[in-house]
C-alpha cells in the first residue's frame, strides 16, 4: 500500500490535565502517515485521484485549535478518526506530541495506528 505522510505540522492548541496547562494553547506536534492506493493519482498525475495532503491539514489544524483535550490519546484518535472519513484512506498512523512537557524531554506524546472498519 502506498504512504501518504505529513511531517511535524505544528499547532497551537490547548491540551493537557493541569490548570495550567489549560490557561493557554501550547506546541503540538503532529505526524500523520496514511496509507491509500494511489497508483491511478501517479498515472493521471490528477489531485483528485490521491488524498489531498493540504486538505489533511487544514483539517487536523482546525480541529487541534478548536477542540480542547485533556489527553494526547484522545487527540490522536479525533485526527485518526478525522483521516479516516476519507474513503480512500485504508489505514492511519498518528504521533501526537507535546514538545517540552516532561523536564528534560524534548518531547512526549503517543502513536496510534487505526484501520477501516
């Protein structure tokens, strides 16, 4: 199957469990590497044929900035979710992290990996 990936999009959103972490949006740190066939898009070298990669992010952006979690899983699950209304998206990896949360880190966050029912 072929990959279609978005690398550290970077997003301003709020996400975490403290108070403090919720008075203000933070760094998030998203990856997204979704599988889908796009042979017939790398024939026809038409858009309309693959899985937009623009159209991907403006979604994952908007929803990371609207929405307020508590959890990086929940989040990662919104995005996979969000991918996967794409029918021609078979199966979604999501890393989800928050740069600097944990002293002494560069970063913590999850990675799911979700299939089409």
């Amino acid at each position: 199957m072929d990959q279609i990936f978005i690398k550290d999009l970077l997003i301003r959103g709020v996400i975490g469990i403290s108070e403090r972490e919720r008075e203000q949006p933070q760094d998030i740190l998203v990856n997204v590497v979704m599988e889908a066939d796009i042979h017939s898009a790398g024939k026809s070298d038409n858009v309309e044929e693959s899985v937009n990669y623009r159209t991907v992010a403006k979604k994952i952006l908007t929803h990371v900035e609207q929405v307020q979690r508590y959890t990086v899983e929940a989040l990662a699950t919104d995005i996979a979710g969000i991918i996967l209304e794409d029918p021609r998206v078979e199966s979604v990896r999501v890393r989800v992290e928050k740069p600097g949360a944990v002293r002494f880190s560069k970063s913590v966050g999850v990675e799911i990996e979700r299939k089409r029912p």
